[in-house]
C-alpha cells in the first residue's frame, strides 16, 4: 500500500514524495518468530559449516549483557508468529528531464493531451 505526490516545479523538474507500507506474509525476514531453539539442534540438522554459523548467531545478546552467559534458554519466547513482518519505506526523488519537453508539433500535441488535469 503506499501514497505519493508529484509537484512540477517547471516543465522539466519535478520532485516526490513516496510512503510504502508493505505487509509480508511470513515471519521470519526479522529472523524473529515463535521460541528459541536449542543450539545443539544445530549440529543434528545442518551440515558443520552451517551449525557453526548458526551457533554464533542465534542469540545477539551473548557477550553484550554477561559475557558466557545465555541470554535466552531454549524455549523461551521469542516473537509472536501470528504477526508477521512488515515494513515502511519513503523516497524522496527529484528528476529533470533532458532535451526539450515540447519538441515539434506533433509531440507537442500529444504532451498536451497527457498531462494531469490542474484541479480534480
């Protein structure tokens, strides 16, 4: 979903504003959702190389707050999994074209009949 507005500031300048929301349908782009799972489950089911890396970063929080020290154990609570992500962005965008807008007669035309209407 988003809302945007476009001012000419000439022919061939203009500046606008976007605000998008976008609602996702999972819950994991956070990597946050449902419970914390044990670490030793990590060298069960994925290959060395990828427990490995999943065990250091399952939990952001050991070493910040106690270092050695879990933050959180295994089945603890670590997101709501029947709220999945979303997300905003906004843009700002100034543009300016190149060359002439009008050109000849027949561009001249057709531009005239394309533009916005002045009110609505």
């Amino acid at each position: 979903m988003g809302l945007g507005a476009k001012y000419f500031i000439s022919d061939n300048v203009n500046l606008s504003l976007e605000v998008l929301y976008r609602k996702t349908f999972t819950d994991y782009i956070d990597d946050v959702s449902s419970i914390y799972i044990d670490p030793s489950l990590f060298y069960k089911y994925l290959s060395p190389q990828n427990a490995l890396i999943a065990s250091q970063i399952y939990d952001k929080v050991i070493g910040y707050v106690t270092p050695g020290v879990v933050a959180y154990p295994p089945g603890t609570q670590r997101g709501d999994p029947s709220q999945m992500d979303a997300y905003f962005s906004i843009s700002l965008k100034f543009a300016f074209r190149l060359g002439s807008v009008l050109g000849d007669g027949y561009n001249r035309s057709v531009t005239s009949h394309m533009r916005c209407p002045a009110r609505f």
